[in-house]
C-alpha cells in the first residue's frame, strides 16, 4: 500500500500536517501505520483494534527483534491512528516489549576529533566542528539560521528539536568568524532568490501569517541547499537547508583517510561532546541542559564511557 495512492494514508497525512507534527514525525508515524497494514494483510484499521495491535507490537519485539525505542516509535504511531485519528478506543495493550539493550555510544579521543577535522575543509569542516563543539545533532546543526547564531553571547539556539523543544547551548570561539562568513553568504544568496519570488523553506503556520517572512535575513539557513525545492507541505518553491547525506559522505571519506578503525557517524561527535565535557569536570545537569536531555537518566550513560564512573570512582587496581 503506497501513501501516495492510499486515500486513507493520505487523510493521517493531512491530519498529522494540520495539527502540526515535525515532518520526521509524519514519515515516522506513516511508515510503521503503513507497516500496522501490510502485517494484517491490508486489513483497514477501523475494522481492527487492540487485538491486533498487539499481535503486531509482540511481532516487532519477538519476530524483528527490534530496539526497544523503535517500538516505541511503533507504537506512538498506532496510539496517534486509533486514538486520534479515529478516535477509538484501543484500552490496555498486554504485549511485550522488547528486550532494552544499553549500548555505550561511540567516543572519540581529543586527538582523534582533530584527526578527523585536518582531513576536513570549509564548510563541512565548520559543521563538524559545531557538532562537536555544541553538541548538536546533524539536522539540529543544517537547521540553524542565521538568526539562531549569538557571536556576543557565544551562545546557539536551537528550535524545534527532539521532542520539540527550543535550548540554547554553546558557541566556540574557534567558529565565530566563520559563521559569520557563511550565514553572509547564505543572506547574498537569499537575496538573489528573493528576487525571483522565492526564499527559504518556513513552517507552514509562519508562511501563511507573514507572506514576506522569506525576505527576512533571520529566516535564512546558515547552511542552504545548492538548489530549490517545493516545500513539502505548501508545494511554495523554496531553497531548503543542505541535506544530512552531504556531511555524511563527507565525513566517511575523511575517517578513511585517518587509522581510526572504529565506526564514526556524526552522532559521535554530540557523544564526544557531552563525555570530553564530564571528562573535565563540568556538572552532569548542565550538560544534561545542553543535549536537551529531559532525563538526567539519559545523559548518564557518559559517565560509563568515562575511564571513571560515578562520582570520580577509580578502580581499586589504581590503588595498589
């Protein structure tokens, strides 16, 4: 059942944009609805419910051995189909969940970052220098504007992240000059567009109350798309931030180029952060604050990675 010919699929799409959901909400609640469907051979849901829901959610955990967070992900989604779209009752779900495995992230050494950064330069550079620096994710990073930038307070905001939610977090020294360069780029380039009746991509609510947002300089992405696209809510031609796959490939060739041997994303780079941060003593809530975590819980698991855990404990072998 594809989503673009499913008249049903299309309806949640439509709801889900006019209530205002991310758009990596939407393609995440319509892909595991979509897969709710195939798995009870395209039955429609107003004709299924708690029973098969849980026959589906027990399936993801003991069949696809997925994480536990992704079928969680699952299950938001068919919350969001029965109780909200369709607005029936689903009642208690007796399935299982699946094992949680905690998984240590991937860190890297100080020298190890700086190993990566010499084999990067311009653009990509300075994003993977904010990742680290900052503590951003890859999307929060290509989403800045230039109005989310404080070179006074050396200071980032970031809108709409997981959850979404709005933190600020901190700015290097080292990037200052640098964005300053790229968000005027990014204004010289949102001028050229302006004249041709286009802009950077808004949220649909910001573009329907303020039709001339996409000429103000605060809208525009530090980090633009080299070329235009239609909006995917309004259809509006638009010029959308650069896409993630960009740094991504980038940073791949530039790990080949060094010895380190373990798997680098650009999430290590938030990882690296927030342990080099605890590594040098820094409070565990302030960088909790940082990451944007709302559990202290989740930025806990920093501490494991550290060569001492909890409260500066050594081992007893270091002792002797």
């Amino acid at each position: 059942m594809s989503s673009t010919k499913s008249p049903f699929l299309n309806q949640v799409r439509e709801k889900l944009r006019m209530q205002g959901y991310s758009i990596r909400t939407e393609k995440a609640y319509l892909y595991w609805i979509k897969a709710y469907i195939n798995f009870q051979r395209k039955r429609h849901p107003a004709t299924m419910g708690k029973e098969e829901v849980t026959q589906f959610l027990s399936f993801l955990a003991n069949s696809r051995h997925v994480a536990i967070n992704t079928q969680k992900v699952a299950l938001n989604a068919l919350v969001y189909l029965y109780y909200k779209h369709l607005e029936m009752e689903l009642g208690e779900l007796g399935f299982k969940y699946a094992s949680k495995q905690r998984q240590l992230p991937t860190v890297l050494e100080p020298e190890q970052v700086s190993e990566i950064l010499a084999q990067l330069k311009g653009r990509d550079k300075l994003i993977i220098e904010l990742l680290y620096g900052s503590g951003l994710r890859i999307s929060e990073c290509l989403r800045l504007h230039i109005q989310d930038i404080d070179t006074e307070r050396l200071s980032l905001t970031i809108r709409n992240g997981k959850g979404n939610k709005d933190r600020q977090t901190l700015l290097s020294k080292k990037c200052v000059r640098r964005l300053v360069q790229y968000s005027s780029t990014a204004r010289e380039l949102q001028v050229q567009d302006n004249q041709q009746g286009i802009g950077p991509s808004l949220p649909n609510a910001l573009e329907r109350k303020y039709p001339n947002a996409f000429r103000q300089p605060a809208w525009m992405f530090v980090f633009p798309s080299s070329t235009t696209c239609n909006h995917p809510n309004t259809g509006t031609l638009c010029r959308h931030h650069l896409h993630q796959s960009v740094i991504r490939k980038s940073l791949a060739a530039a790990v080949r180029k060094t010895n380190i041997v373990r798997r680098v994303s650009c999430h290590t780079f938030r990882h690296s952060f927030a342990t080099h941060l605890l590594q040098a003593g820094r409070d565990i809530r302030s960088v909790q604050e940082l990451l944007g975590h709302n559990d202290v819980n989740t930025t806990q698991i920093y501490t494991h990675v550290l060569g001492q855990h909890y409260a500066g404990t050594f081992s007893p072998l270091d002792s002797l």
